[in-house]
C-alpha cells in the first residue's frame, strides 16, 4: 500500500519556488503510435508559465487518489534484468534524461502499447530530492538522509497541437516508501481507476500488482 503522506512530502516540493525539477523531455506521438516530434530541455530555462504548466501535470501522479488513482506494482520475476524496462529507466535516470537515443527508445515501445488511436505526448521529468532526516515527531532535523532520484511519467491526450492535457496514465519510478526509493516498485497512475484498458501499462513496465 502507498502512504500518502509519502507522496504529499513529494508533491509540496512541486511549486514554482520550491521545486528541484532538472530536466524534461517529452514525445509527441500520433494515432498509430509513431513520433511525431520531440523535446529535450533543462527544466529551468522554461518560462514560469511554461514551469507552472508541467509542474501541474507532474503534480498530477503522485497527488492522485492514493491507493485508487495511484496504487503499488512490483516488477515482475525476470524483469530486471538486462533489456528490461526497469533497467531501460534505471539507465534514463543516471543520464538525467539527457540521452536522446534512450528517450526515443522508450517512446517508442510506450507507443506500440498505448491502447488508444489517438495523438498523445509522453512527458518524463527527472527530479532529485534531498531527503531530509526527521525526528520521532516529524520535525526536520536538517541534515540530508539520502538523495532520492526518480522520474515521473505522464502520458497525455492532446488538447491542441502540440498542447498536452490531463495525464491518463502515467508512474512514478522508483516507488517512493518510507521516505526511500524502492527500486523493485514502481506506482502507476490511471486517471479512471480499475477501467479495462489499464493492463497496458503493466505489460509496458513488466510489472504485477
């Protein structure tokens, strides 16, 4: 089970003034699945509109209904190793996003899943936060307890050219529990909780409940 007091120490992060946000990078795919243009770029040389905007749709996975919207998945036996996708993203998060080819391998096998005919983007965001050690009472003691690195997925329909919406579907990777990465869990998003086509993003991941 996700707490969700967990994911609320992440999202208060997620704010003009107070994010770590590094980098984002996104496809833009069409209806069959196929890149249709993408991006690449330092987190903070976008504008504040443009920060204000992607914050709001990264925001979105891990404040979602914890347990419902958002809920716990483990990687499956045998999927960890090499040519996984766990090793695929572990690999796009050491480089920071900044490995174009990495990118576009991942765009392209989320797009032979994605259950839909319709134009999409997929939007990563890379993120370290300094993980502060707490006392018995959850005051903040101050000094660092680790450095949790992790990326967050968002899979979004088209709201205009090149113009994404409310995310879908999306993950957050690694699972953040007990204020700790777990790299052998993953949380994934489904804006309608339990609905038919969510399976795809198991089978993308290599992931069970």
């Amino acid at each position: 089970m996700i707490d969700r007091e967990d994911m609320m120490e992440l999202t208060r992060r997620m704010t003009l003034s107070r994010t770590s946000m590094t980098r984002i990078a996104g496809g833009y795919m069409d209806a069959d699945g196929e890149i249709d243009g993408t991006f690449n770029t330092n987190f903070l040389k976008l504008s504040p509109r443009e920060k204000e905007k992607n914050l709001a749709i990264a925001k979105a996975i891990p404040y979602a209904r914890t347990n419902e919207q958002l809920r716990e998945a483990f990687f499956s036996e045998g999927q960890t190793g090499p040519g996984s996708m766990r090793q695929l993203l572990m690999a796009i998060k050491d480089c920071g996003l900044k490995n174009d080819a990495l990118m576009e391998m991942f765009y392209e096998l989320a797009g032979v899943r994605y259950p839909e005919k319709e134009p999409y983007a997929v939007l990563v965001f890379h993120d370290r936060y300094d993980v502060p050690v707490k006392a018995k009472d959850k005051e903040r003691l101050g000094e660092s307890e680790e450095v949790y690195e992790y990326l967050i997925c968002a899979f979004c329909p088209l709201a205009g050219e090149y113009e994404p919406g409310s995310p879908k579907w999306g993950f957050l990777f690694p699972a953040f529990s007990k204020r700790s990465g777990d790299w052998n869990r993953v949380n994934l998003f489904s804006a309608v909780p339990e609905s038919a086509d969510n399976k795809w993003l198991l089978e993308l991941l290599g992931c069970c409940r």
